[in-house]
C-alpha cells in the first residue's frame, strides 16, 4: 500500500482542484472540505497565494492533506516542498521534474512527504514515468484525451499502474470514471468554484464534500 492508498481510507476519492485567489479563504474553506469529508486538498500554484494557503492550511487544519498543484519545474517542486505540500501533482512529466522527485523523496525525514502524481497524457509518458518509479499518476486533460475509454484502454498494458483523473471531471461523470478499476480517485473544481469562494460559501462548499460518494462497482 502507498501512502496516497492510505491516505484515501481516510477521505473520499475526490480530490478538489483549489485556486485560492484570497488568502484569507484558505483556511475556513478547508476546514469547510474537512468537515464534508474531502481530506485531501490540491492548491494549485496558478496564484501568488498558492504558497501561502499551502502553509496557512497546514498549520490551522491538522485533518487535512494539503498538497499543491499545478507543478511544473524543480524551482516550485521545492518551494511547495517547503511550504508545507504532502504531495506534489504536476500537469505533465519531465526530466527535471523526475529528478527533483527522487531527490527529495531520498532526502525527506519522512519518506511520504512529496508524493509525486505526475500528469501523463499518452502511452508513451506512461511508460516514461514507471520506469522512473511511479505508478500513480495523474492523468490530464482527462476528458479531452479520450477520458473514460482511453483509461479503459491503458488498463490492459498498464496494469499496475493507478490514475487519478483530472481535466473536464464534473459532478455529472466522476463517478464513471472512480467506477474504472485502474482510478484510485479523481480530481475536480466544482467543490471550490471561484464564486463560493468569492461569496465565502463555506456551507455550500461542505455540503459538496458531503455529497461526494466512492465508487459503487
């Protein structure tokens, strides 16, 4: 078992895709995803506040497992790293990014610090990135590629590896794909759309957590 395995008896299977424009939004919203049962948080790096919300909701929201997201060179790998992030997800796979995830995987105190879902869109990336080592992996823009049938399809020559799915996953279809033997969970942004955090919707966003139920297959 892994820890992102572990983690996930703990939490249900959806991962929320978080842009935190305001810093002060950080903490009541995880709180708020918490509470709903969401355990895992993604801030993305898409803001000057990514960082910041990474370290806020690490040290107010003990519950949570707080990662970062959106991922894309050694640089931010290190600087998520040091903010606080549990887990690092990037949008894609590169040399550099390789790399820096061995290295700071071998170097940790805790080995499970900076778990690694790198973002693969096609076979060959797939291939590239277990033969550096990993087997969960992020696969994006997951609707645009093929979604549901092109995970279907790698799960015959990628049977040891996992996905979680992000890109176009809606509260309409992410249960086909947790429904796939080879998704370990999936990622979305309806739970913290742009205007519950505007509006400080907290009750809104928990009753979305809430809602949020595992595979049924």
């Amino acid at each position: 078992m892994t820890q992102l395995d572990n983690w996930l008896e703990h939490s249900k299977p959806l991962i929320p895709v978080i842009v935190i424009d305001d810093i002060r939004h950080a903490v009541p919203m995880a709180k708020a995803l918490v509470a709903g049962g969401v355990h895992l948080l993604e801030i993305t790096l898409r803001t000057e506040a990514g960082l910041a919300a990474i370290s806020a909701i690490k040290q107010a929201v003990p519950e949570a497992i707080v990662g970062a997201g959106t991922v894309c060179n050694a640089k931010d790998f290190q600087c998520a790293i040091d903010a606080g992030a549990q887990f690092i997800v990037s949008p894609g796979l590169t040399p550099e990014l390789i790399e820096k995830a061995q290295q700071v995987q071998s170097h940790l105190d805790d080995p499970w610090q900076g778990v690694f879902l790198p973002g693969v869109a096609t076979a060959s990336e797939v291939m590239v990135a277990q033969q550096a080592g990993f087997t969960q992996l992020k696969c994006f823009p997951a609707s645009a590629i093929g979604g549901e049938k092109l995970l279907k399809a790698w799960a015959g020559p990628f049977s040891k590896v996992q996905f979680c799915p992000t890109g176009g996953i809606s509260q309409d279809n992410y249960l086909g794909y947790l429904n796939l033997p080879n998704v370990i969970c999936a990622g979305g942004s309806w739970l913290t759309e742009a205007s519950l955090l505007n509006d400080e919707n907290w009750a809104k966003v928990e009753s979305r957590a809430r809602d949020i139920i595992p595979a049924i297959s």
